[in-house]
C-alpha cells in the first residue's frame, strides 16, 4: 500500500494528545488503569485502527480537518455531564432556532441528519404511501424507504447531471393521491449540482400543496452560487416544507452524531415520536460552538472549493471531465466501469465514494486535505495508465 502508515508510537502520541484535550483528571487515570489502560493511554491498537489512520479517507464526503478549537473545548466542558441522563444541553435547541430565526417549536433534533431523513420516512410513507425523488440521489435514504415497502418514483437526472424539476411536479401531480413525501437533495449527493432557488419554488408552487417536501441540505454550507439559497424561508410561510440540516460536514462532527429539523410546528409534531433523542451531552454543546464559529467553517469552505477546483483541472489535463460540484466531493467520468477502480485506490490506500448507479463510470471523489488529494491524483494517474496500457496492450 502506497499510503504512508501512522507509525504505532506516533499514533500513542496523538491519543495522549487528544486525551489531555479532553482533560481526563488523576481520577480517571486511575479509573482507566483499574482496566487495563495505562497512564490513560490505551494499550497499543493493532491493525484496523492503524490502518484506517493511514487512509485518504475521500469516500464519505467528511471534513477532514477536525472539529475546531471552540468546538473541542465546549465538548471537552461538557464532558463532566458524561455520567448524566439528565444533563443541560448548552441551549442547542434554542441555538439552532436563532440561528434560522424560527421558534424552537419548529426545530427537532437527532442523531445526524441520517435520523431525521428515517423519521421522514417513517411518519410520511406508512400506510402504502410513495416517495418521489431523483435518481441518483441520496440512495442511503432510498434503501430506508424500500426497507419500509415504500414505493420510490425516481426521476432520472437531466443530461447535465442537474434534477429535472418540470418532471417531478409533473410526476407529483400525477401521484397525487400516493406520493407520501418528495425528496428533493439540494445540493445532490452524489451528483454535486445544486437546484436553484427558482427551481425550488417552481417545485413548491407546481406540486398540490399538502404533499410533504423533505429538502436535504446537508452540504449548503459548501455553496458559493447566488442562484441558490436554502429553504428555510418556506418553514415561515407554513410551507410543508422540512430542511434537514447536519453537523457532519462542515462542523466536523460525523462521529459524534448530531443533525436537525426545521419545520412548521405541525410537521415537527409528527415527526418527534419517531425520534429516538439519544443524542450525547458531548456533541450538543460542541453544536453549539460550531454554529457559533462562523470562521473556521468559513477557512474550510475556502480550501474544499480551491482543492475541488484544483483536483477537477488536473484531471481535466488528463482528459477526465468531472460533474460541476457545489459541494465537497465531486464526480469524475472514468469513461470506464467504476467497481474495479474504486478496488485499487483502496489497494493504494486511497479510499473513494461507492458506486452510485446508473451513473457507473463516474467516481465520487470527497474533498480531504492537500496530502490526500495528492496522494489521490498520484493513485489516479497510476490506476488510468495502468488500464490504457491494459486496454491497448
Ligand atoms: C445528502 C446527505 N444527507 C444526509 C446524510 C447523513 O448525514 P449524517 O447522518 O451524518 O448527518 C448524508 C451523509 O453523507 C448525506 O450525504
């Protein structure tokens, strides 16, 4: 494997670091001792760990640099709540509602924003109702619907990969007395491309007005294009409108797990007893650091887009289009299968996106930081000459 390996003493280091951030007292030394962690350092880890760390991790559209140092130190605060059920929970709720200027009421939470897409799901597709989306999309929600028997009226992409808005009010219309929920990616994962705010209310204003429209921005924060601007607004307007919003992306907290709602009070109410609300104390304070650490997210909006734009000419130089991306991650034409390569950049230590058909010679590509991007173009150039010559040889 071509990707340089985290060496076992280095990665004790970076455990005692993170540790002492986490202020673990005298007291939880001994406490960790008593089970078989010594000075606080866990006993050496072998093999998954290690080889994990020693990934370009490009495959799940994270953030690479870490929760921030606000963030870092409202959690490690909160970590005195660690034994509560009962804890304060920072004023997430409230936090969120200001931020979006809606009342609390109009704001649920979960674990990720993953949860709240299967609450959706759940309160909006029982009883035989049908989902109505593009294809692709976020098919992590798709396989959540199928697994709830719910019918899925997918509406293929337009040539140039964007969603076809005139085809999915016309296909709501249509199923009008079946579509439970529309489902509308903004921007698209895996596609990258953002639906406009014109768009949006041509949708809104096009399909009959009660049926339930789940907007997922979980990659908004990446967005640098005036035509497009969340949908927040419509919750005012008593829109059936949710927005879906997540703190894996931009604020770096994939796995801590934190995600939300905003919707009018009505939907809220539906969707709360599906909610399981096993949120920890840790992350909620860091949620609310992280909305208000306005420049950090803003540093990491600045070097995903330049990276992107970088990665996406350099591959254009070797004659590979890339789909033009408002988002973290972004889809290159391999003008060829993309199982088998997405195999070797594994065997190059270069983790990339899942096969995301019918779109199956296009490689979804996440935005890591400089090294991984490099080490991604060096494993690109390796893995494509290797198969031209194959190919032709
Ligand atoms: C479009 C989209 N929605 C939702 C999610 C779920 O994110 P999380 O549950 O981590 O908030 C993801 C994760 O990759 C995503 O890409």
């Amino acid at each position: 494997m071509a990707a340089s390996r985290v060496s076992r003493r280095g990665f004790v280091g970076g455990v005692a670091t993170a540790l002492g951030a986490i202020g673990l007292a005298p007291q939880s030394e001994l406490w960790a001792r008593s089970r078989g962690v010594v000075g606080a350092i866990p006993l050496p880890l072998s093999g998954p760990e290690e080889e994990y760390d020693g990934f370009a991790k490009l495959a799940n559209n994270e953030n690479p640099y870490g929760p921030p140092d606000s963030v870092m130190k409202a959690m490690t605060h909160a970590m005195k709540y660690a034994n509560r059920y009962g804890y304060p929970d920072g004023g997430i709720v409230d936090e969120i509602a200001k931020h979006h200027g809606v009342k609390p009421e109009n704001v649920v939470l979960a674990a990720g924003s993953g949860e709240i897409l299967d609450v959706c799901g759940t309160t909006f597709l029982q009883n035989d109702r049908v989902l109505l989306g593009a294809d692709p999309s976020y098919n992590i929600f798709y396989a959540h619907a199928t697994a709830l028997k719910a019918d899925i009226i997918k509406v293929p992409l337009l040539p140039d990969f964007r969603q076809d808005i005139p085809a999915t009010v016309l296909a709501a219309r249509r199923n009008a007395r079946d579509v439970g929920l529309i489902y509308l990616c903004n921007p698209n994962n895996p596609t990258g491309r953002l639906v406009t705010k014109d768009e949006v209310r041509q949708l809104l204003d096009g399909i009959p007005e009660d049926i339930p429209v789940l907007i997922d921005e979980a990659y908004h924060h990446f967005v640098d294009d005036p035509s497009y601007a969340t949908s927040v607004p419509y919750v005012f307007e008593g829109r059936q409108v949710i927005v879906a919003r997540t703190f894996s992306k931009i604020a770096a907290l994939a796995g801590m797990r934190l995600g939300y709602a905003v919707a009018p009070k009505s939907l809220i109410q539906r969707m709360r007893p599906y909610t399981v609300a096993s949120i920890s104390a840790i992350v909620k304070y860091g949620g609310v650091a992280a909305l208000r650490d306005t420049d950090s997210q803003a540093w990491v909006k600045k070097v995903t887009i330049e990276l992107r734009q970088k990665t996406m000419k350099d591959l254009a130089a070797l004659g590979y289009e890339s789909v033009p991306s408002d988002t973290n991650f972004f889809m290159v034409n391999l003008k060829r299968p993309v199982v088998p390569v997405i195999d070797e950049f594994k065997k190059k230590g270069v983790l990339v996106g899942r096969p995301f058909p019918p779109l199956n010679e296009h490689l979804r590509v996440s935005i890591g930081t400089a090294d991984e991007m490099s080490r991604f173009m060096l494993a690109f150039r390796d893995i494509m000459a290797q198969r031209t010559a194959a190919k032709t040889g």
